[in-house]
C-alpha cells in the first residue's frame, strides 16, 4: 500500500505525517473539551426531539439516520459521489507520491501494471508496520468519511471502504496487491472511520459556544472527508447526523512518564522518559433512558495517545456492530452483541496491531448509590501484526491469526474519583503467517486513578505494563515488556466519570 505521502519509511516524510495526525487528534481532543464544557450532564434527564407541529401532533420522535433519505432535512444518498471522491483521492495520492518519493518504481503505474495486478494473486507486502498498520487504516477511513458524510448509513459505507482499499491496491502502486493491506484499509479503516464520523457530528449536534466556523474546523480536523463534503458541497450535505443523544464521557490527559522496569530484547533506541497526551471517548454508555442500539457503533469507545518518544503509542477502538440492551435487576443495565476492533499499540520496544471481531458485553451497575462499576469484557479472533522494534534489518513483524481478548472495568466514586482497569491479550498465531512460522503473545495492563480537582479539573496517576513472548525458528525465543509510571494533568468532557444514572 501506501509507502509515500501516507508514509514510505523515509524519515522526513514519517515525521512530516505523525505531525499532521497528532494535529488532527489535538483538535479532536480540544473541541470535544470545548464541547463538554456546555453540555448537559449525563446524569441529567434529556429532552426529546419533537417534530413541528405542522408536522405532527407534537410526537416525540428520533431524528432518522444520516443514510435515510426519508427524514425532514437530511438529504438524500448521492451514491456516485463518495466512488468519484474516492478514484480521485487515490488519483491525488498516487501522483503526489510519483512526485515526491525518489528511488522507486512502485508509483509508475501503467495499463499494463493495472493488468498485471487484476490477474495477479494477492500477497503480504513487507512495508513498514507504521505504513501497514496505522496509516492504511487512516487511509480507510477516508474512504469511510466520504460514503458517509454523502448520506450512506454505516454498511452501506463499508462497501465503499471496502472497494476503494482494492482500488488502491489494483490501481494506485505498481506492487502486487497486498491481502494485509485489504484488511487494515478495508476493514479497520472502516471501524476507525465510524467513531471518526460521529465524533465529528457530535461536535457540529451539540450547542456549544464556540463560532460556527471553529465548529466546522474542529469537526473537520477529527474527520477531514466530512469537513471536505460539508465545504465543497454546502446545503447538499450539511445535515447533521442524528446521533439520538447518547450518553457519553470523554477525557483528555497531558503527562509525563518514566519506565519503572524495560526488558528490551533485540529492540533499540529506548527512551526512559517520555511525554504523554491521550485523548478518550466513550460514546452510547449503557442505561440511558430512550437511547437504544439499533446502528452500528451506537456504542463505541476510542482512545488514541500520542509520546514524545515514538509518535504514535496507541490507538484503540471498538464498536458494537450488532447488539441489544438488557438489564438484571434495578441496578444493571448493559448491551451485548458483535463488536468490531482496530488496535495499534507501539510501546518502544516492540508492536502489535489488530482488526477483530469479537463477542462481548458492555454494562453499569450501581453498587451504592454513590459509586459504579462500569466493564466491557469481549473474546474474539482478529488478523494481527506483531513484532520487535529494530533500527535496521528485514521487515520486524510477523501477521497470524490471533485469537484476543480485553476486560476493561470503571469504578466511579460520585463525582470525586474514578479507578480504571484494562487488560487486554492478543496470541499472533502461525495460522495464515507470512511464511516466518511461530507465534507471539502480547499483553497490556494498565491501572490509573483519576481524582477530580475543580469541576472539569483532575489529576491522574497510571500505571501501564507490557509484555511480549514470541518464538520463532530463526530467532528462538524472544521476551520483551515495559512498565511505566504517570502523572497526568487530565481534563474531563463533563463534571463527572460517566456514570449514568437511571434511576
């Protein structure tokens, strides 16, 4: 895939594109802390929307779905459009990087290498794992925003993604086309470009104070393909999806941090202290009355932290694809389903990266009337790359499927304090590997304790440890992991944890 201005391991130009990206993720992160600052509590009750008069008897009704062209003001699907933005974003690309990127042939594309990639087998390519892992997914979730943002609903969108990864692969790079790279751009891109979609809408929905134009540069900086459209095409597309006012609580942490314990293995370049800026959302929490599940990614939770270390240190995101409520009791209210995942996590010393798709349950339960436990628990099976950290040698990460796992657990004290907990497992199999043989296992665990100090003000303390076991025939066995310890200035989207009360 992608090896030039979305990122050849050229450097200059790798710098150049971690810059841009964590700008994009710093105006995310501030606009939604702008927008949490005027926005209802979660614990408040919410008002619904009510049609015009003229319209109904004063019904409460949802908005419908950006995609359905039936409802009051929301346009209709333009189902030309997105494939058109989508051929000319990879047209841009491809001669951009012909342009740009010296000492190789892979943008030369011709008739001929377009018909030599159509009747050609698909492969593992041995790009970088930065290029493989973090940048396609991005590229994919362009192709997500602008099927979206032009009126499609979320699998209609997939198709879109899906397609225009192929695309690239056929017709953008004179490379055979990449079977890895169909994965991270057509499907992950699709799961990030979701949570991307509607955190951009959830800024422009919400009444905040900021102008209207900073609104539109905020949403655009989150998900620039829906930015794009609202611009270029005005009235066409400036529909706001109707997200159905969930429940949500987001967070934003600036820190620094030291490494309590390394073993580095074949790994190089480590760096015992680094700066730390992370950014969180969780959106649809369960127990909200009113709100249901009946979209894809009507409840998801992402979180992205950039280091002064290594750029980008992780990305995690999960979605419900297809779930339903359900409650025990007078205390526990939770969904259950399939849930969609992209993973990119890099702490120094070695990589992982995953696209899954897992079963699980997400829920709350009030232990007393002052405190919460809010968990996810998911099992499932994903495509995953995993690897040491080397500065020179061949390609450093191995694919296989990868049997994975994740507990993520909440307890929120009032509005005064929260205790976070995360673990989660993934096991790169030999299964379907490029050709290398063995297996790796890969652990993360973190614990953090976030005190609130003035309204919107707290300070957190984390502890985050990893861990890799690998073993492969040509290297034997390998152990690596990495602790750390931060101290975080965190600043909360609301007052409170996101606890929601439904009682």
């Amino acid at each position: 895939m992608t090896k030039g201005v979305l990122g050849r391991a050229e450097p200059r130009l790798a710098r150049r594109v971690h810059r841009r990206y964590a700008h994009v993720v710093a105006v995310a992160a501030a606009a939604f802390s702008m927008l949490g600052a005027h926005a209802q509590s979660v614990t408040t009750p919410q008002v619904p929307r009510v049609v015009p008069l003229e319209q109904s008897s004063s019904v409460p009704v949802r908005l419908p779905d950006l995609g359905d062209p039936a409802g009051p003001g929301m346009g209709r699907k333009d189902y030309v459009l997105p494939a058109l933005e989508i051929i000319g974003f990879d047209t841009v690309l491809n001669r951009l990087n012909h342009r740009f990127i010296g000492g190789t042939t892979d943008y030369d594309v011709s008739v001929g290498s377009w018909r030599r990639n159509l009747h050609s087998s698909w492969v593992i390519d041995q790009d970088p794992f930065k290029v493989n892992q973090f940048l396609h997914p991005y590229q994919g979730a362009m192709y997500h925003g602008f099927a979206r943002s032009a009126g499609m609903n979320y699998w209609e969108s997939v198709g879109y993604t899906f397609a225009g990864s192929a695309f690239w692969e056929v017709f953008g790079e004179t490379t055979r086309p990449s079977r890895n790279d169909q994965i991270a751009s057509g499907i992950a891109g699709s799961f990030l470009g979701e949570s991307l979609f509607r955190m951009a809408n959830l800024v422009l929905e919400k009444q905040t104070n900021l102008p209207p134009v900073w609104r539109e540069a905020a949403a655009a900086g989150i998900s620039p393909a829906t930015g794009f459209n609202r611009l270029a095409f005005g009235k066409r597309f400036d529909a706001v999806f109707a997200s159905h006012d969930p429940a949500y609580y987001g967070r934003l942490q600036l820190g620094l941090s030291g490494a309590s314990q390394t073993v580095q293995g074949p790994s190089s370049g480590i760096k015992r202290a680094e700066a730390l800026a992370n950014f969180a959302m969780d959106y649809g929490l369960p127990g909200k009355n009113g709100y249901s599940y009946d979209r894809p990614f009507d409840y998801f939770n992402f979180e992205v932290a950039a280091s002064s270390a290594n750029g980008i240190e992780s990305i995690t995101n999960r979605g419900l694809l297809i779930g339903r409520e359900y409650e025990s009791g007078k205390n526990y209210r939770g969904i259950y389903g399939l849930y969609g995942s992209y993973d990119y996590i890099a702490p120094q010393v070695f990589r992982v990266s995953s696209t899954a798709l897992s079963f699980g349950t997400t829920g709350q339960i009030w232990l007393s009337k002052s405190i919460a436990l809010q968990g996810t628990a998911t099992t499932g099976i994903g495509y995953a790359a995993a690897g040491s950290v080397r500065t020179v040698g061949e390609r450093d990460y191995n694919y296989g499927l990868a049997p994975q796992a994740l507990i993520a657990l909440r307890l929120t004290f009032d509005d005064t304090a929260a205790l976070d907990f995360n673990v989660r497992e993934y096991f790169v199999s030999r299964v379907a590997a490029a050709a290398r043989g063995g297996h790796e296992n890969v652990a993360r665990a973190d614990a953090s304790l976030t005190v609130r100090v003035h309204k919107q003000h707290a300070v957190a303390l984390k502890y985050l440890w990893s861990r890799r076991d690998a073993s492969f025939p040509s290297t034997g066995d390998q152990t690596q992991s990495r602790g750390t310890i931060g101290l975080y200035y965190t600043l909360l989207g609301r007052d409170g944890f996101g606890a929601v009360d439904w009682r």
